[in-house]
C-alpha cells in the first residue's frame, strides 16, 4: 500500500538502509518538471552528511540517445520519450550495480549544457551501500521498464500537480520565444509527463513536491 512521507522521513528511511550493510537501489521517479534532480541533490547532500562515502546517485538521463542518432530516427522533437532512452544499456548498469562485486562501477551523465551524454563521467565506490535511481520512467508500467521493479528495494514517486508542472515545463524553456517554448512543451514535455502520471505503478512512498 503507497504511503504518504515527507523529505525529511525519506532520508531517515534511506539512512537506514545505507547503514544495513547490504547494497541497495532505490527508485525515485516523477513527471518531467517534478523536481527529481533537486529532490535526489538533497538527499545526497543529508546522506552525505549523516554517512559519508557510503550513497550515490544514478540519474537516468546519461542514458538519452545522442541528438545524431534521434535525428537519423526521426525522434529527435520527442527527446525525452521512453523510446529515446537506451533502456537496455541502463538495464545493464542496474544489473551491474546490484552485483555489489567490489569493483567501482563508471556511469554516464547527461551534460544539460551540450545536450549530451558523458560517457564514464561518474564513478560510483564500492563501499556504496545506497544507490538513489533517478529518472521520470522507472515505474512505466510498460514492456521493458517494469522489468527494471526487481532491482529496487523502495520506489519513490515524487506527486506535483499537474498544473504546477505545466508552469515548471514552461519555465524551462523561458530564454526561447514565448511560441517556441509552447510549441515545445504541448509537443513533447506534457505528453510525457501525462503519461508519467497516468501510467506508472503504484510506488512504495508518495512524496509531494509542490
């Protein structure tokens, strides 16, 4: 049954499970514009803080196909849809990660300002025991992405209105015309934040973020 809990009692729930020894990948998920990025820096910095060296996070956006290849497909307006992501790749990395091997495991970040995935741009330590997943479809309860539920020991969904996101979207684009960031954000940012909101599994916890 999906509980209701606050920063604060998510990070005490996350504390613990850092220090039970095991390893551990926690999904956080939510529409475009609900804040996963800030929400994720936040409980990195209060993990940090409370156990050092011992979490980390995973953004799901170092696995964006390049700009070359969403153009050669003729995807690239729909840049951020469940199929211009490399499912399978982050597939690997979630197995990769949950094998706790004790090797250090090389990550790919998504570069906002080149628009680009970084290859190898973060390394995650093995004495990690935390590993916060972050990105708007890991709860998709569609062919490919629900087989991602097996690595995760709590899934997290962050709940905004979907008013608040619409204004949030909009604010994304604010340095484009007025017309070009609409335009961008019926085409592509609110068709997938419906269909974030409409067709995820349920989550273990609920996390309003207005």
């Amino acid at each position: 049954m999906t509980q209701t809990t606050t920063l604060p009692d998510l990070l005490d729930r996350l504390t613990n499970l850092t220090n039970s020894g095991e390893r551990h990948l926690v999904a956080l998920a939510g529409p475009p514009g609900a804040g996963k990025s800030h929400v994720s820096d936040a409980l990195a910095a209060g993990l940090q803080a409370r156990v050092p060296g011992r979490s980390a996070i995973l953004p799901m956006d170092g696995y964006h196909l390049d700009d070359g290849l969403l153009s050669a497909r003729g995807d690239l307006a729909r840049k951020g849809a469940p199929h211009t992501f490399d499912l399978d790749g982050f597939g690997v990395m979630l197995d990769r990660l949950a094998a706790d091997d004790g090797r250090k495991v090389l990550v790919p970040v998504f570069d906002r300002a080149l628009e680009i995935s970084r290859a190898a741009a973060r390394e995650i330590d093995p004495a990690a025991r935390l590993i916060v997943v972050e990105g708007n479809y890991l709860l998709l309860d569609h062919p490919g992405w629900r087989d991602l539920a097996r690595h995760f020991t709590l899934t997290v969904f962050l709940q905004v209105p979907q008013d608040i996101l619409r204004d949030r979207l909009l604010a994304r684009w604010q340095d484009l015309p007025p017309d070009v960031a609409l335009q961008k954000v019926e085409a592509n940012d609110l068709p997938n934040m419906r269909l974030v909101c409409a067709e995820s599994r349920p989550a273990d916890l609920v996390l309003p973020n207005i």
